[in-house]
C-alpha cells in the first residue's frame, strides 16, 4: 500500500512538473509570436490554466516530503501526549478540510461539464478541462492528509525536525 500511495504523490509531481514544462512553453509562445508580430489566443489563458493545475498537483508531494510551512509555535509548547493530541487534532482538521475541498472542486469539474461551461476568452475552452488539474490534485493532497493521519494514529509518521525553521532557500 505504501508503494501505491507513494507511486501516486510521485506521479501527481511528475505531472505537475509537466504542467510547468507546458506553461514554459506557453510564455515563449507568447514571447516569440509578440516579437514575430503574430497573436496566438488563449496563451495567456492556458498559462493560467497549467499554473493553477501544477500548483494543485504539486501540494501532496510538497506534503509528504515535510516542505509545507508549518507555523509550530503553539505546537513547539507541548512535549509528549499532548503534542501527540494537537498533531492528530491538526491532521483530523486538515484532513476533513482537504477532503471537502478535494469533493467541492470534483463538483466544480462536473457541474461544468454539465452545463457546458467555457471561458469568456476567444479561445472558448470548456472549463471542466483545466478543472480537472485542480481535482486531481485536491484530491491526491487530501489522501496524502488521510495518509498522514493514519501514520500519526499508528505511531508511524516520522516527527518533523525543530530546526526546519533552518532550512531558508
């Protein structure tokens, strides 16, 4: 089950990546028909479209590699069971909160796919499409907080490091 889940934030962060590689490309379309002196439509769309999809495909490997911002300055107070309750109260929260976001944005794909939404722009994209890319990936970060909860429950999640404040890049 581990290599399932990892094998999914993995492929979740490869498509991400992919998605940087097209609004790469996306910017220097732009970039060189403006200096050739020709318009291609919806570049600035679909730049758009590909940011929010890698953003969102990015957040549960960002997750499990311990490279969100956490702020630990209540949990830092607390040694022992009680920082144990507060980290599984944070996972509870996150996880519920994750989930509801991951079956919102699920809806948001299918209610545009139903109504036939498209974008105001000239290209007319149906929006579900680069919906999906923010579905995806709300729904792989709240399982990568479901996971998190469940190793926190088994005592099997690795406790994040204090100097992480440290780590300034």
């Amino acid at each position: 089950m581990r290599k399932l889940l990892n094998g999914i934030y993995d492929g979740a962060a490869a498509l991400a990546a992919l998605f940087m590689v097209g609004l790469l490309g996306m910017v220097l379309l732009s970039i060189v028909s403006r200096q050739l002196h020709f318009h291609v439509n919806g570049t600035d769309a679909y730049a758009g479209y590909l940011m929010a999809g890698a953003s969102f495909l990015a957040l549960a490997h960002t997750l499990k590699r311990n490279e969100h911002i956490r702020v630990t300055l209540v949990l830092g107070l607390f040694k022992g069971p009680g920082r144990r309750a507060l980290e599984l109260w944070s996972l509870t929260a996150a996880s519920f909160l994750a989930s509801l976001f991951a079956y919102y944005s699920c809806r948001l794909v299918w209610q545009s796919l139903e109504f036939n939404d498209i974008s105001t722009g000239n290209d007319a994209t149906p929006l579900w499409l680069p919906q999906l890319g923010m579905a995806a990936g709300a729904v792989v970060f709240a399982l990568a907080f479901i996971d998190e909860w469940v190793l926190e429950i088994t005592g099997q999640r690795l406790p994040t490091d204090s100097a992480e404040m440290l780590r300034n890049e």
